[in-house]
C-alpha cells in the first residue's frame, strides 16, 4: 500500500461533531499519527476523501479517515457517493477508542 501524499489531514470530530460535504474521489494508503501521550509517531491505514473547495474552506481540500469503524463503513458505500456526487453527513457518538459513527447518505 502506498504512502498518502502529504499534508495530512486527519479528520478529528469532537463527540456529537458532524461533517457534511461531497465526496469527490478517495484513496486508500498509510499516513502517519501521533497518538495521544505518545512521542513517536506510527504509521496506520488511513481513508482519504477529496472534498469540494466550497466544502471545506482551506488546504488541503482532502480529509484522511484514521477509525477503522468509519472506514469499513464508508468504504462500500463510495462508488455510489463519487458517481451520483451525493452528500455525506457522519456523526461521531463518544470518544476514541469507543467511538462510533454514523453515515446518511442524501
């Protein structure tokens, strides 16, 4: 698997926090992150989505997806999503690492 190109964007809600924006294409690949109380950083998979210029206000106009839960969910349900340009609004219920999302497709 390749390594996304950078910058990363890691894609950080807060509980209750939603994105809502159109998803132009993605890639699969490995990024890295430092997690919480860590000193180094480690390399994971990671989701990317390319978003719209009018979804997303600044550069880079991409989020990297690092929740396994979220990816697993996003994953089947994007060729529908990128051909029909619909949108996406995911939720994010609780905290890591108990945290889950949910996805409506409009």
């Amino acid at each position: 698997m390749m390594a996304l190109e950078e910058p990363r964007e890691i894609l950080d809600l807060q509980d209750g926090g939603k994105l809502q924006t159109r998803i132009l294409r993605h890639e699969l690949g490995i990024t890295k992150i430092l997690p919480r109380g860590a000193t180094e950083e480690k390399e994971i998979e990671a989701l990317r989505i390319h978003v719209p210029k009018e979804d997303k206000q600044h550069y880079p106009y991409w989020w990297d997806i690092s929740s396994k839960t979220l990816k697993h969910q996003l994953l089947p349900l994007l060729p529908e999503i990128e051909k029909n340009g619909r949108r996406v609004t995911i939720t994010k219920y609780g905290v890591a690492p108990a945290a889950r999302f949910k996805v409506e497709v409009q």
